[in-house]
C-alpha cells in the first residue's frame, strides 16, 4: 500500500513517515503542488496525508485533481482549523479532516481506518466480480432491463443490470474503460462524479433519493460529509453534461426528494451494451 505525504514542511514530513511507517506500506514525500503531481502521475498512491497551504498553490487544487483521476482515499492535515476549511475540504471529497497541531496517535489511528476501508473495498470488488461470474453462467442476470424493476412506481429500490456502455443522443460513456464522451469531447469526471453519473444512467426514469445517493457516494464516511456535499456533485456533473445548447435537462430534480435521469421517449432509441 502506498502513502503520499504532501507536505512543505520537511521535518514534519518524515515524523509523518517515520510515525506510521511499518511492513507493507511504502511512502512518497511530496514539498509541494508540481512535485505532487508528478509523483501521483509515476505511481497513485491508496492514501494521501494532504496540506492545504503549499508554497506553490492550495492543497484543495490537489485534492480535486487526486479524486478526478482516482479512488485514493485523501485525509487532509493542516493549520487551517476554521469550521469552514473543514466543510470546503470535506465538500471536495476529502475523506476526514485533521487540523494542526495533532496527535501522531490519531493519525495512525485514523490511516488504520483508511487501510482497512480500502481493504473491504478490494473484497467487496473481488465479490462483485465472482458474483458477476455467477450471474452470467447460471443465466440469474439480465441485459435486457428485466432484472431489479422495482415495483414499477418510478422510485429506485434495488440493482439494476450493469452496463459497461451508455450510449444515448451526444454522450457515450464506457464505465470499463472510464471513458466519458459528448459530441465526441471527453469529459473529465472526479470518482464520485463517476458513481453518481452511472447510478443514474442504469436507471432513467426512477427517483433516486438524496439519502440513496449519499449512502452509495460516501458510504460508511457520509458522517463526516457536509449535507451541501450531494448538491455540489450533482451540479458539477450536471454542469459537465449539459449546456445551453441542450434543450433538454438530463438530471431532473425531484425538489424534497432527490434527482433523476430523463427516460429516452419510446422510440427515440438508444444503446446500452
């Protein structure tokens, strides 16, 4: 597993290291923005300890840039200790807030939970993937829409058939490949931009409920988010996916309720694969 410290305070950086350092964990100690993208880039790390005050921009540049391009769990560590630094950091996605000056005790404590996050993560992906398996050879699962219907009332109640591929009017989404096209344009989407994007896409025409939603961005850690954290997603992917040439608003809201995607009209036709 692999650790990023993004810190410009060098004596600070390798207490970090040496406070958490043990068998199975490699560190990378990053001074500043340009370093840390550059170290991101040769190797993405699982974990990155974050400061926000860099000496060449803010730690919340970084912060989206990490979760735009991966699932790496980011715990954000600095002097900023305003109630609203911790709500515009939690607000971008990181996933637990520290404020200097700190307990090195916590911090291992808190990086012992991001370990063990990441480790069910890999187990649930490795189950899902056996499941799928399953699935496809006993014939238990369909492509064809049949398959976790809901009780017809238009209101999200349980899975859906995956889709690898979403292709409907301008957009073209490969969620295999991570791959997301309008008019031919590639659109970049942050991780939980990413889930919130395919949530919708398999079920057009259902009501997916804001605490549905919370639960399968944020999960276990929804404690530790903002409530605003939902409606700022939702905007910035609907701000990606739509323009003022589109005539049409794809994710609908349900005021009080949650959002939704525009069901394609019967015989307008579209392609999932």
């Amino acid at each position: 597993m692999r650790i990023q410290i993004v810190e410009d305070d060098r004596a600070l950086s390798d207490g970090i290291r040496l406070a958490l350092q043990e068998t199975g964990l490699a560190f990378v100690q990053s001074a500043c923005l340009l370093q840390a993208r550059e170290d991101f880039s040769k190797e993405a790390a699982n974990i990155v300890i974050l400061d926000i005050n860099l000496p060449d921009g803010s730690g919340y540049d970084y912060l989206c840039w990490v979760k735009e391009r991966s699932d790496a769990l980011v715990l954000i560590l600095t002097a900023n200790d305003m109630e609203t630094d911790e709500v515009m950091g939690l607000t971008l996605g990181a996933d637990d807030y520290m404020a200097k000056p700190f307990s090195l005790a916590v911090l291992r404590a808190r990086i012992t939970l991001f370990r063990k996050r990441i480790a069910v993560r890999k187990a649930d992906a490795g189950q899902s993937s056996l499941n799928a398996c399953s699935q496809k050879n006993d014939g238990s699962a369909s492509r064809n829409g049949t398959a976790g219907q809901g009780s017809g009332n238009g209101t999200f109640e349980g899975a859906v058939p995956e889709k690898v591929v979403f292709e409907e009017d301008s957009f073209r989404f490969d969620f295999d490949r991570l791959e997301y096209f309008k008019n031919d344009r590639e659109i970049s989407l942050s991780v939980n931009e990413q889930k919130l994007l395919r949530l919708f896409v398999e079920n057009p025409g259902r009501l997916l409920t804001r605490n549905l939603l919370f639960d399968r961005l944020w999960g276990d850690s929804g404690e530790y988010v903002d409530e605003n954290a939902l409606s700022v997603t939702v905007n910035r992917l609907r701000r990606k996916l739509e323009d003022k040439r589109d005539r049409v608003s794809y994710i609908q809201t349900i005021y009080g309720q949650g959002y939704m995607w525009k069901k394609k009209e019967e015989g307008q036709g579209s392609s999932h694969v």
